[in-house]
C-alpha cells in the first residue's frame, strides 16, 4: 500500500514537472544562477531602410501661386495653386512593398506647420488661415504608398504671413535645418499594420554617421537614422502607437529651430 502511494506522488509530481517545462524555459543569467523565462513570443519592434524605391527621373513641382480673399473678421482663405511636370498624379506606382497604399494613386503630400499631410490628387488646395499668422508649408511629390520624392526639383518649402488684411506676404527662403514628418499617419487596418512606412523630408541638411541624425522613438525605443530614406517599421502591437522624429547634431544633441522635432499618435487596429 505503501509503495502504491509513492508510486502514485512520483507520477502526479512528473506531470507537474512535465506541465512546468512546456510553459517556461530555463535560461543561464550572467551570475550563473537559472532564470525563468516564458517562451511566449513578445514582437520585437523594428526600422529598416525600404530598397527599391521607384525612381522619378526629372520630375518637378512648383507652386504656380498662392491667393488669399478675407473671410469674416479674422481669416482668410488661401489657395495654394501647383505645375507638375514629368510626373502623373492619381497613376499608381508599381511596387513589390506590402505597406498602405492608396486607392487613387500617385500625389501631393501639403504639409502646414508640421501638422499631418493632405494628399492632393489634383494640383492645388484650399485652407482657412487665421489674419496675422505665420506659416511654414512644405509640399512635396509622393508615390502611392506615400514615399516621397527626395530631391530639390520634386519638392516645395515656403514660409509665408497673412497680414491684417489677409494677404499672404511671402518671407525670405528658409536657410535653417528642417525635418518635416510624413509617415506614418493616421490609422492602420487589417494588414496594413504589419509594415508601416516611416519617412520624412529633410530641408537645408543631409544626414551622415559623422553629422546630422535623425532620432526616431518608435513606442520608447529609440532608433538613430544617419541615411536620408524610406524605412519600414514592423513588430508594432495593435493599440495606440507614438511616433516621434527629432533633428539631432553629430553628438546627438537636439538641434534647434522651428522645424525640427515632431510627434505623431498613431493607432492600428486588427479590422
């Protein structure tokens, strides 16, 4: 009876241990001792650069002109007006990325004052503004997917006033480093959440492993990207996602200016 007892504790203890080792893992820690670890996999957040872009040999944006008419008291409305040339808005761009696409195609990303873009699918846009502002508008071409045209000819930075009476007074070219934040944007669906596109517009600066940088905290984790380019970001969880890009000197020291950090909320969600 006595054996059959024993017999009976070894087994149930066994299956325990048994049950025990397909939860968790024993792993060696540096002082030596064992440490458990569960063998649940935890997603390990990611940015690396996108190949491959499309190239846009010759293709130019510029703004034709921009208009104002006051409205009430204290606004005025202005029309950004742009000519684009060697480049179609609304064609899709071929591509082998799984990343957001758009439905109607190649565009204009207006961005004002850093805040997140309009895409324009035809050559022009309409905002209120308020009298005695001041404002920076960066525009550029974009692929379907959002990647931007990084060159000179393809992209736009104005920086301009409405005065009391709602004209637009356009100031002096901007000499100062800038970074402007695109991508990503919004809200993400279905697939779509998998791989996100993380790009930006740099103005008066370029980016070098010896001097500037861009600081890419991605949900806490830091990224420092020393390549102007497209890159991709995986292994975001479904919720709320923070995006924040910032202009950094050689030393990692945040640059100074107007235009050189910028945080976006984003969410993704499973449909």
């Amino acid at each position: 009876m006595k054996k059959n007892i024993l017999k009976s504790v070894a087994a149930l203890l066994a299956i325990t241990g048994t049950l025990a080792s397909c939860q968790n893992t024993a792993t060696k820690t540096t002082t030596g001792q064992d440490s458990i670890v569960s063998t649940d996999t935890v997603t390990e957040i990611t940015v690396t650069p996108v190949s491959d872009s499309k190239a846009f040999p010759g293709a130019d944006l510029k703004i034709a002109s921009i208009t104002s008419e006051k409205v009430g008291a204290d606004s005025a409305k202005v029309t950004v007006k742009y000519a684009v040339s060697n480049f179609k808005l609304t064609e899709q761009t071929a591509h082998e990325h799984h990343m957001a696409n758009s439905h109607d195609g190649q565009h204009i990303h207006f961005i004002l004052d850093n805040k997140p873009y309009a895409a324009l699918y035809k050559p022009e846009n309409t905002v209120t503004l308020a009298l005695n502002s001041e404002h920076y508008l960066m525009s550029f071409l974009s692929r379907s997917y959002h990647e931007s045209i990084k060159t000179n000819e393809a992209s736009k930075l104005v920086k301009f006033k409405i005065d009391k009476d709602g004209k637009v007074v356009q100031d002096a070219a901007v000499t100062a480093p800038s970074l402007f934040y695109s991508r990503p944007k919004g809200e993400y669906k279905g697939e779509d959440t998998k791989v996100l596109l993380l790009d930006f517009f740099l103005v008066n600066t370029t980016l070098a492993a010896d001097g500037n940088k861009v600081l890419a905290d991605v949900n806490g984790k830091q990224f420092t990207l020393d390549k102007w380019g497209p890159y991709e970001i995986k292994g975001l969880p479904l919720g709320d996602v923070k995006v924040k890009l910032t202009l950094v000197d050689k030393d990692g020291n945040a640059i100074t200016g107007d235009n050189v950090s910028v945080e976006r909320d984003i969410k993704l969600l499973a449909q």
